[in-house]
C-alpha cells in the first residue's frame, strides 16, 4: 500500500467519523446495560463473568472469517451489515426474558461489534495509507465522544425517569440513522484491504502489535464493563452517578486522541505509548486503592488519558508491517485486540469472585506495565 496513491474523498472521512462515534454509542450503552442486568438477574460476580463470555466467544469466532470477507465483499458492506445487527440487538438486551436468551443474544452482540470493529478500523487503514497523514487517532476520538455522548445523555434519561430500554432504543436510533449514510465510505473498488491473500502465518511484527492490542482492549474492556460495577457495588454510587467513572474515562480518552496524531509527530510513537502504559497503570492503581468516588474518577480519567492513542498508534503500524498484506495483517491485530476486550472482562469477574474486584482490576495495571517494555513495536521498520 503506497501512502498517497489515490486521494482520499473528504465525505468518505467525514462519513468514518460517524461510523467510529456510532461504534462508541453501542459500547457505552452496553457498559450501562451490565449494572442493570446484574441486578435484574441476580448476578453475582462470577455469574455475570460467564454470562460475559457469550460476547467473547461470538466475536473470536467470527474473527477468522473477516479476512475472507474484507476480500470477498469490502470493509464497507461488513461494517453496514454488522452495523444493522449491532442496532437490533442493543434494546433486545434490556428486554430479554430470561439469561439464556441475553446470553444468545449477547453472541449475537459479539460477531456484529467484531464486524464493526474491523470494518471502521479497516476503512481507516485505507484512507491513512492513501492521504499520507496520520488520521487514526483523530478517527478514534469520535469513538470516545460516542461513549461519552451516550454515557452522559442515559444518565439525564434515567434521572428523567425513562428506562433502560427506552434509552437503548434512542441509542439504536442513532445508530440506523448513521448507517443510512454509509454509501460514502470508500466501496470495494478502493479498499486497499481488498487486495493480497486473506489469510497468511502472523510474523513477528504482527503478533507483538497484536499482544499490545490485546492488553489496550483488555484494559478498555475492563473500565467499560466493569468501572460502574464497581462504583456501584463497591463504592456506594447511585445508578445515577455510577457511570461518571466510565464517562470519564471516555472524556480523556477522548481528549488524549484529538491531540494525539500531533503528539506522535512530535515524540515518536514508541514513547507516547511507553508514557500511556505507564500513566494508565497508575490510574486504575489510583481507582482501586481509595474508596473515594471522586478519586476513583479521577483514576478511571487518568486510564482514559493513558490509553487513549494505543490503539490509533498500533493499527497504523499494522499498515506498515513489511512483506505482509493489510488484508492478514488487520485481522490478526484487531483479532487479538478484540479478543482482549470481550474475554479479558470476564476473566476479571472470574478472579473478583474468587478475591475482589479491586485485586482483579489491579492485575490489569501489573499488564499495562508489562506491554510497556513492547513499545517500540509501533515503529516496525
């Protein structure tokens, strides 16, 4: 893929945006929908951890077919088809009648948000490579601002009174309204991704890009599914202000990503994610030491400021990987990225059932800090 070798269409990356704050929108309204299925099921830690499973396994399962259907059909129609999916399911989350059928449903949730992570983030590999310029961390802020717009208006719906279903469905909403714009993103016809083999043996580069993948998510997994748990049931939060947690997270991580295309100009890659590691782990330490909300806040806001440009950083480089084709590449990398954000949460249930939630969230700082000592893997040559 040659940098600059066809122009990049200003519609198709306004169009992305959009897409990478719909992406957002769904994972925020999960992350709300967890607290209010673990007590309308009775859920305790270790319950909601296997119940969390089903999303894991649908996505992994899945993921060996996106390089065949990238190449088959273009990242434009995956991340459509998936998208629709992705809408359906939200509300029927929040009305399934039993845990079988929200755990069916939860698989289901899995594979289209498997879908929609490799679609965006395949369209944007696309429409790096062909401008030139770093765009993936700006792309990836309007995820966090999805997050943050649905985390901040499901709290004012709450308080107003309206339910959780109601809420889903104006995030659902949101979300078609979105997808009906999808015509201008770049068809298979200019999908770089489309071209080369859709399979090939991960060398090197790629597995140490997709172990840093997998603990950015595994840590982002973690504050979504599991940061208003536990302001809510460790610290005493109303339903209300339990999610401020997340918010905050998705605020810095937010603010981390507009600035982060120039920081990575400015400092070199492998630094600004050796600095995010470290920061990042002391904020989940912070959040997990001190029963203070606004501490516990300011630690989740710290982690959002930390992680924010890892994973912008570490798909760009995944373009870049010499003598292996993006259509291998992203797959693989995204693969294990999404693997760490869907199955790592649940790991996380399983310990804090065993010991605590703060012990299990603890580890993750202990990851963060060990994936650090891989950060030049963001500057493969």
């Amino acid at each position: 893929m040659t940098p600059g070798s066809a122009a990049v269409v200003p519609g198709q990356v306004r169009t992305l945006r959009f897409f990478y704050f719909m992406a957002g929108m769904g994972v925020s309204t999960w992350a709300i929908i967890v607290p209010f299925t673990k007590i309308r099921f009775a859920l305790d830690d270790a319950t909601l951890g296997y119940i969390l499973l089903a999303p894991g396994v649908g996505g992994i399962l899945a993921m060996p077919a996106m390089g065949y259907l990238l190449k088959r059909f273009g990242s434009r129609t995956v991340l459509l088809a998936c998208g629709a999916v992705f809408g359906v399911v939200l509300p029927l989350l929040t009305i399934a009648p039993g845990k079988l059928a929200f755990t069916a449903l939860l698989f289901v949730f899995g594979v289209s948000f498997g879908g929609i992570d490799v679609g965006v983030n395949a369209q944007a590999v696309v429409m790096e490579g062909r401008s030139g310029r770093r765009l993936m961390s700006s792309f990836h802020a309007l995820f966090s601002f999805g997050a943050l717009a649905v985390a901040l208006a499901t709290s004012l719906l709450l308080k107003l009174g309206l339910s959780n279903f109601l809420s889903a469905v104006c995030c659902a909403a949101g979300i078609f309204i979105i997808l009906l714009q999808g015509g201008t993103l770049a068809p298979k016809s200019e999908d770089l991704l489309a071209e080369g083999p859709a399979l090939a043996w991960p060398d090197r580069a790629t597995l140490a890009l997709g172990l840093c993948c997998f603990v950015c998510f595994l840590t982002e997994g973690a504050v979504t599914d599991w940061s208003t748990i536990l302001l809510r049931f460790s610290r005493g939060a109303s339903v209300v202000t339990a999610p401020f947690g997340y918010a905050a997270f998705a605020v810095m991580m937010a603010l981390a990503r507009l600035a982060g295309d120039w920081l990575a100009i400015r400092i070199g890659a492998a630094r600004l994610v050796l600095g995010g590691c470290l920061l990042a782990s002391a904020g989940i330490l912070l959040a997990v030491s001190f029963d203070l909300l606004a501490v516990d806040v300011l630690g989740f806001a710290m982690v959002g400021l930390g992680i924010g440009n890892m994973a912008p950083l570490i798909f760009s480089a995944t373009a870049r990987i010499p003598e292996i084709a993006p259509t291998a590449s992203a797959p693989a990398v995204i693969s294990l990225g999404y693997a760490g954000f869907l199955l790592g949460p649940v790991v996380i249930g399983f310990i804090a059932n065993q010991l605590t939630l703060a012990i299990a969230m603890g580890l993750v700082a202990v990851l963060l800090v060990v994936i650090s000592f891989a950060a030049r893997a963001v500057e493969p040559v």
